[in-house]
C-alpha cells in the first residue's frame, strides 16, 4: 500500500512494509497498524485494541473474636481503595475497508484495491481516551455463633455493604441519560438513508451528560479533548453515574443433632449477599462523545486518508449507557438439609438449596425502534420503507445499551450426595435436580436485545445455563494387589492408584427464532411434539412445530422450549509414583478425558429460516489421552 509516513517505531507501520499519514497523533501504539479488512480475505488487526490496565488494590482490614459462655462473637471490617488505569481502546491506528461495491476507483479486485491503497472506507479515533478509575468500599461484619442446647447451634449475622460507584479522577466520561433528551432539539434523520441531515440543525450531543462537575483544574492534563468539545456536552451527572449505596445483609442459620448417637443433623439456614456493580460497566463510557471523534472518509487512497470524500453525517453508533437508578444486585439464598453418618465411612445428605436473584442487571437497546412502527414500515412498498434510524425514538444515535437493575432470577434443587471415605476405594456419588428460571442468563444476555427488550416477561424462561438433572460421581482406587511385594515387582507394579469421574448431565435449553423482514425474532409455535420422537444429530428439532411469526405480531414460541443433547463423559486417570534414591522420586500419570470417545453433540440449529434448522453439525469434547512425568528431588 502507498504511503508517505517517516517516523516509525520498529514494530509500527514500517514492520509490514507500508506508512500512511494519520489523521492524529497519540495512544500506546500510535504508529501501529489500522484494523483492516479486504473484501474475500480473512481481516486482521492492529494494536489499538491492546489493553493497559495497571491496577492495585489497597485494603485495611481488622477483626475481633469474642468467646463468652456459650456465645463465640466475631466482627470486623476492611477498608477497599481501588485504583485501575486503563485505556478505553478506540481505534485510534485507524480502520481500513477495501471492497469494490460503491467505490469509483475500485481495480474491480478488493485485495488488488489493498495493493494500491485505494480503500472504500477510512475512520480513525482522535485519541485513546485513559480512565483513572477509582472506587472506595467498606464492609463490615458481626456474627454470633450460639450453643443454645447440647443439640441445637444457631448463627445469627449480618454483613455492611458501602458500595461507591466506580469514578474517574478526570471526570472524563460520558452518558446518555433520557432525562437530558430534549426532543426539540433532536437531529433529522433522512429517512432514506438513516444519516443526519445536517442542514436542519439539532443538538447531536442531544440526552448525553458528562460525569461530575466539569474536569478538575489538576486533571486537565490528562484528558485530550478542547475546551469547545467539552462546552457541547452540559455537565451534572454522579461521577460513576449512579448513587452510592448503603446495605445490609443479614444471615441465620442452624444446626440441630435430633439423636443422640451425633449422627444425624438437620441444617438450614439464610443469608442476603449483595454485589458490587462491575466495573466494566463503566470502562467503555470514556469512549462516549465527547471524549472521542471518529470521522470518516471513503473513496480514497491511505497515502492520504482525509483526501476521500467525507461520510455523510452519520448518527452515533452504538454506545453503552448506565441508568442513573441502577441498583445493587443481591440474592437471597436458603437451604433446608438432613445429614446422615453410616457405617464403613459412607456419609449421605439431602438438602433443598433455593436462590432468588433481583435487581440483576441486563442490557437492552434503550433505543430499539418500536415493535409497531417496524411492522408498519415493512408493510409498506419496499421503495417508501424509510431507514430504522428514522424509527428510533432517540435521534442521532442507532443502539443504546442501558444498563438496568430490574432482572429476577429463581433457583430451586433437590441435592443428593454420598461418599464413601474409609479404605482403599473412596467414592463421592451427587445428584443435583433442579430448575433456574430468569428473564435474563447474564449482563449482556441476547434476550435482551430481542423484539421486546423492556417486557422482560416475555424473556422469562429456562435460563441459559440451566441443566435440570446433574449426576457427578468420583471414586478413587488405592491398588492393594502387591502391596507386600518387594524387589523390581514391587517396584514396578506395587502402589498405583485409579481414580476417574463420571459426569451425566441433561441437555441446555434453546429458544427458536426465526428471520423475518424486520430481523430475526421469536418463532411461532404450532403444536405438537417440539422435539422429533428419535432426536438424533440429523434432526432434533420437529420443523412442524414452528413457523416464522408474521411481521404484524411476535412470536407465540416460549423462551427454551428446545432441550438440547445430554452430556456424558468418563474421565479415568491411572498413577504410580517410584522411588529411584532417597532424594529422587519420579511421577507417573495418565490420564484419559471423554475416556469412551462418546459423540457429546452440541445445540442444534434453532433459526427456523435457515436450511440447517433442527440439525447439529458440531460435538465435543473428543477423546483426550495425555500421559505425563514430573521428577521430584
């Protein structure tokens, strides 16, 4: 490729044979390579998105035990100062595109088009923004264990939650906050192709806040951006976007010996635990306007980038927000079990385990264009259909990922367990049956971004991870054959110990969807069995049970109403450990994974719309045979 860049470190431009000038100076790498793709060929990338992230974590922490009568008392506290500096990872080295459709100086070949430098799109960060992020915690505890009779020990307790939300020391962050959306001064947005038009004026920084009060006089060193970028943007938010919180989390529980012969126990017991937000909520907000600028050219030559012509006024792309009432999410967990000590060193327990999870987080599209309004553009002839960026309701920005605190999730099991613990031969046996509903899996769960994503009703079900039944067994065998023997038979064939694991686990559950005119979205349920009466890899999924859903409606079929494969697997591992001197021992170890090379299949193809629906085309794990020796002395 062309260009006329001099200044390069070893490892930038100059490593592959190419410079370019660009658009700006600054980052970590600033004389890396852009991120590039070339149309039919398998892209590759540049450094801006190497992570820089020195943290340290300062804690101060102090605990008492008290021992009075019956009554053994313990409290304490510690004190959290956190401190990360991290980049924000713009693509500040740049952002090629070589492809033919569109450009006027295509050679009619994209990698040819790379050859000569003449790119169909060009874009580049102004800087790589770097947080000095901070947050402060404290926590304290008081717990009170209490014999209260020669059968019967309580707990009683409780945990201090003080969460700050994570800060900037430069206050350089930004948030869309619908509350500052001012619709008279919303950007037009031209129908037909989704961009701004930038004769009717409007507020493009429109519904975004800056963090705190404005940049502290000694932190204006550290942030890149002019004083006329910055007056764009009002100030007024919290530093970290939402308000510091105060919990407290109380724990009981009990152990009660109803024989004599301590035996047997009945344990129960409760307990609310509170999680601090993570900080990668807020990390990525240092890349929101006005922190950041990405202008964009196309049809160009890379020896001179800005010499393309500039993209029309595009809407901001996909920026990730924080809701300024996020709450602190928490589960409360309960348990309800029976413990039995048998002879020969067998111990055996039944509990009830259950777990209530709220204020979870997920992630929707705060700017999701209206379910009514995409059905009614797609009825319409395919000429007068406008762009979805003239649906959304927030103008001059496509999708806003706003993190919310109003997910619930439920846990309910049935948990068995046995072990053999005495001679020769040890063995753990556990049965887990159990049910995990949620109206989201996870922080950034794809439900969340579905045709409906504030009905969070409609994205109840199975969660992503539930398995329904689990059964683990362990068992671990000291070979007593030759125990005795001396000599090189003893040696050799005395002292070897076979353990493995053996895992049966029912399938995950999948929701079908399908594609339709206005994106892919819940399928329609039929009737009838879901599942073909053999499931096997060349179809699991009866296709008689769904349909795509018209675009007038969504769709009937439920979240996870598909069962997925089970997974079964033996792992054995066999060892021996030899004496060579009296320094020297040497360890022998194989070890067989999915020792019975069972075909584990994976999900099947749940798109209703694509060819492959209903068939699995993947499986794992294979079988995996390693055998090792590790020398001690």
């Amino acid at each position: 490729m062309a260009g006329v860049r001099g200044d390069l470190a070893p490892t930038g431009q100059g490593t592959y044979g190419f410079t370019y000038p660009q658009l700006f100076s600054g980052g970590r790498f600033d004389n890396g390579i852009p991120n590039t793709t070339i149309t039919g060929f398998a892209s590759f990338n540049g450094p801006s998105a190497s992570l820089l992230s020195p943290t340290t974590d300062i804690a101060a922490s102090d605990n008492f035990t008290l021992i009075h009568g019956k009554h053994s008392m313990k409290m304490g506290v510690v004190n959290i100062r956190n401190r990360k500096d991290q980049n924000g990872r713009s693509g500040y080295t740049g952002n090629l595109s070589f492809s033919t459709g569109g450009n006027p100086r295509t050679t009619g070949n994209a990698f040819a088009d790379a050859l000569l430098g003449n790119f169909r799109t060009y874009n580049e960060a102004d800087n790589d923004p770097i947080g000095f992020f901070r947050f402060n915690q404290v926590e304290g505890y008081w717990t009170d264990s209490w014999k209260a009779t020669s059968k019967l020990s309580l707990e009683f307790g409780a945990r201090y939650y003080h969460y700050s939300p994570t800060y900037t020391q430069q206050n350089n962050m930004a948030n869309f906050d619908p509350r500052f959306y001012d619709p008279t001064q919303a950007v037009t947005i031209i129908p037909s192709s989704g961009t701004i038009d930038p004769t009717k004026g409007g507020n493009r920084f429109n519904g975004l806040v800056r963090a705190g009060n404005g940049i502290p006089a000694d932190q204006l060193g550290r942030v890149s951006i002019s004083a006329a970028a910055l007056a764009a943007v009002p100030t007024g938010a919290p530093r970290g976007f939402y308000r510091a919180a105060n919990k407290i989390g109380p724990r009981f529980g009990f152990a009660y010996a109803p024989f004599n012969d301590s035996k047997t126990s009945i344990r129960g017991g409760f307990g609310m635990f509170y999680d601090k937000v993570e900080g990668n909520l807020i990390f990525s907000q240092v890349n929101v306007p006005p922190f950041i600028s990405q202008p964009q050219f196309e049809n160009g030559n890379i020896a001179n980038p800005s010499g393309g012509a500039a993209s029309a006024l595009a809407p901001f792309g996909g920026i990730s927000a924080i809701d300024p009432n996020l709450g602190i999410s928490y589960s409360m967990n309960f348990s309800l079990g029976v413990q039995r000590e048998l002879p020969r060193g067998f111990f055996v327990e039944a509990t009830y385990v259950g777990n209530q999870g709220r204020h979870l987080i997920r992630q929707p599209d705060l700017n999701a264009a209206p379910f009514a309004a995409l059905a009614a553009n797609a009825a319409l002839p395919a000429a007068q259909r406008v762009s979805v960026n003239a649906l959304r309701p927030y103008k001059g920005f496509t999708a806003i990922n706003f993190r919310l605190s109003d997910a619930n999730s439920n846990y309910n099991a049935l948990q068995l367990y046995a072990a053999k613990r005495k001679g020769d031969l040890e063995l753990t046996a556990g049965y887990t049956w159990s049910h995990a509903l949620t109206d989201t899996s996870g922080n950034g769960d794809g439900l969340d971004v579905g045709e409906d994503p504030f009905n969070r009703h409609y994205s109840y079900g199975p969660a992503s991870f539930d398995r329904r039944h689990i059964f683990v067994a362990t068992y671990d065998y000291h070979l007593p054959f030759l125990r005795n023997k001396k000599g090189v038979v003893g040696a050799l064939l005395a002292g070897w110990e076979a353990s493995g694991i053996t895992r049966f686990q029912s399938g995950p559950y999948f929701t079908v969807t399908g594609s339709t005119s206005i994106g892919t979205r819940r399928a329609d349920y039929l009737g009838g069995p879901v599942l073909l009466a053999t499931p096997g890899p060349d179809g699991w999924i009866n296709p008689a049970a769904f349909a795509t859903a018209p675009d007038g409606r969504r769709g009937t079929a439920g979240v996870g109403m598909v069962k997925g494969p089970n997974l079964q697997t033996w792992d054995f591992s066999l060892r021996k450990q030899f004496r060579m001197t009296e320094r020297f021992r040497m360890r022998f170890q194989a070890d067989m994974f999915n020792a019975f090379n069972r075909a584990n299949f994976r999900g099947p193809g749940t798109v209703v719309t694509n060819l492959g629906f209903g068939t699995i085309g993947t499986t794992g794990p294979p079988r995996n045979i390693q055998f090792g020796l590790k020398l001690d002395f």
